[in-house]
C-alpha cells in the first residue's frame, strides 16, 4: 500500500515538475495534503516525510528538508521509526556534517524505544567505523560517548547507555567541546626512528665522519679509473632513494597522527618507532647489498653502527665527487 500511494505521489510530483522544473512551492502543498491524509498510518507517514526531504534536497533546500525532518521526528506517532532516524542522519552525512549526524543519532537513541535502540547503536557505530583502519567495538563507542558525556556535562560514568547518549545530546556544548573530541595526541610518538642510514641527512654532519684509511683512499681511487659514471650514477640514485623513503615515512607519521587525533586509530594499537625503524633497517639493507654487487669498497650487509658510520664516509667521499665532476661538466 505505501509504495503505491508514493508511486501515485511521484506521479504527481512528475506532473508538476514537467511543467514547471522549478515549481518547489506546489510540490510542497502536495507533499503536505498526503502528510494530512495520512497522518494515522505510521508506515506510510514516515515514507512520506522521506520522500518529502528527498524533494527538497533536489531542489538544495538543505533547511528546509532539515526542519522537514525536525518536525517529523517530533511526531510522537513515528519518533520510534529507525527508518525515520537513519535517513535524518544520512542527510547529514552525506553532507559531511559529522557533529549533526553524531547528535542526530545521539538524539535517536534519547528519543527511540528500548526494542530500536541497539539499531540505532549499530548504524552509529557503523558510520563512526566508516573510513577507521583499526575500527572500535560497540562498548568502545559507548564507552567514548559516555567519557565525552561526563566530562561536558557531569553525567555519570554508571548510567546506562541510552541516559549516557540522553545528555550528550542536550548538554554537551560542541562549541566548546564536540562530541567525540579529538584526543591530545603526543606529536613525539610518531617521528621516524633515530636508525642511522648509509647517506647522511644533514650536511653538517659530515664533519662528524671519520677520516678514510689510506687503503680504502687507494681501494676508490681505482675504482674511479674504472668506470666512474656507472658508479656516481648508483650511489646518487641511491641517496634519492633513501630521501625518498625518509620523506614518505614522515608523511606516514604525520597521517598516522592525524588518523588518531580524528579517533580514526587507537594510539595504543600504532608503535611507529618500531614501524620506522624497521622500514629503513630494510633499506639500509638493500642498498648494502646492491653497493656491495656494484663493488663499492668496505661496503657489506652490517648491523655494527660504528661500520656504518665508516661506510657513510665512503657514500659521502663518492657523492662530493660525484657533484663535483657534474658541476665540472656543466662549466665546460
């Protein structure tokens, strides 16, 4: 019965409209002669008022399909409609207004029977996990709403769930404090790893280096005779690549600190000092490997720090040679 009376609806509406694209206000005196029809039965109502928003969100009269939606969530005789509830926060949503929609499904579970309300608790759980790597539980969100509630408006922490969204729907002032807050994140926790790399960073620390030994001196004075430009052309893609990497994983620490500020990812569950430090342990190992197949003196697959530091000598030696013989060749 409420699809026909909505397919008799939207032929009407498809009348209007072909005569006038833009006639909204005779619409709206159609839609609110059904609404007055049938206002007795449930079921058809909540489908009206609907397809009633829907109408006006054609049109893009965003307030009008919001105080369209105030009223009919106010209706005593469908405030138990979960149907009603969902489409009221997917018009939010869909617009990217997540403190609306958070507060309408709040007001939903405030409002709603005890029989509706883990719907509710579902839908806003599924909307709160909708874009979340590591997505929370049910009793993770509450528990969240619930210490949002009781830090904005006092409530306490041994009310049930539905008394819990009650006040954070009434009292919480989202000016001062939104729903769902963004947590203090410690900024430190999500810099890349303090592991030292074959190219050094900082051209400072250079100077920090230690002196070449006269056979390693010997050892890349003749490989230089052999095939310098195969070399140089190595060890600088090389020290891009590592830039690179170092670059990209900056970037993921400060996506990764993003994501737990927005409650997209729990903190506890993200160790990116370990993640990092892998990474480059990772690459620091590749590049030896290949350095070393390429002939590169003194350079091998080593963990010894104080080898490595030796080895970022070599690097170092090679890419100031390197630079040196382009800018050379630039001159001439």
């Amino acid at each position: 019965m409420s699809e026909t009376i909505l397919t008799t609806l939207q032929n009407e509406i498809g009348q209007i409209l072909n005569t006038n694209a833009m006639d909204v206000h005779s619409c709206r005196k159609l839609y609110e002669t059904y609404l007055e029809k049938y206002s007795k039965n449930c079921e058809i109502l909540v489908s009206l008022y609907i397809a009633y928003t829907t109408n006006e969100i054609k049109f893009k009269q965003f307030k009008k399909a919001k105080s369209i939606y105030e009223i009919a969530t106010s209706n005593k005789s469908i405030v138990n409609s979960t149907k009603l509830w969902i489409s009221y926060a997917k018009f939010f949503a869909n617009r990217n207004k997540q403190g609306s929609t958070r507060q309408t499904y709040l007001k939903a579970i405030k409002n709603i029977n005890s029989e509706n309300v883990l719907v509710m608790w579902q839908h806003f759980l599924k909307y709160e996990n909708r874009s979340k790597m590591v997505p929370m539980s049910l009793d993770e969100l509450k528990q969240l709403v619930n210490e949002t509630t009781t830090t904005s408006s006092g409530t306490s922490s041994n009310s049930s769930s539905s008394t819990q969204a009650a006040a954070a729907g009434n009292n919480v002032n989202t000016k001062k404090r939104p729903l769902l807050s963004r947590p203090e994140v410690d900024s430190s926790k999500f810099k890349v790893a303090n592991e030292i790399m074959l190219f050094v960073k900082n051209p400072n620390e250079k100077n920090m280096l230690p002196q070449l030994r006269p056979d390693t001196m010997s050892k890349l004075a003749y490989m230089f005779k052999l095939n310098t430009n195969t070399l140089f052309e190595i060890v600088l893609k090389m020290k891009e690549l590592q830039d690179l990497l170092y670059n990209d994983l900056q970037l993921q620490g400060k996506i990764f600190e993003n994501e737990v500020k927005y409650g997209n990812l729990r903190e506890h569950k993200i160790d990116f000092d370990k993640k990092s430090g892998k990474e480059l342990r990772r690459i620091r190992r590749q590049m030896q490997s290949l350095l070393m197949q390429s002939g590169v003196p003194e350079v091998y697959l080593t963990e010894d720090p104080n080898i490595i530091v030796y080895q970022q000598k070599i690097l170092s030696v090679i890419v100031d040679a390197a630079i040196l013989k382009a800018r050379r060749q630039i001159s001439t």
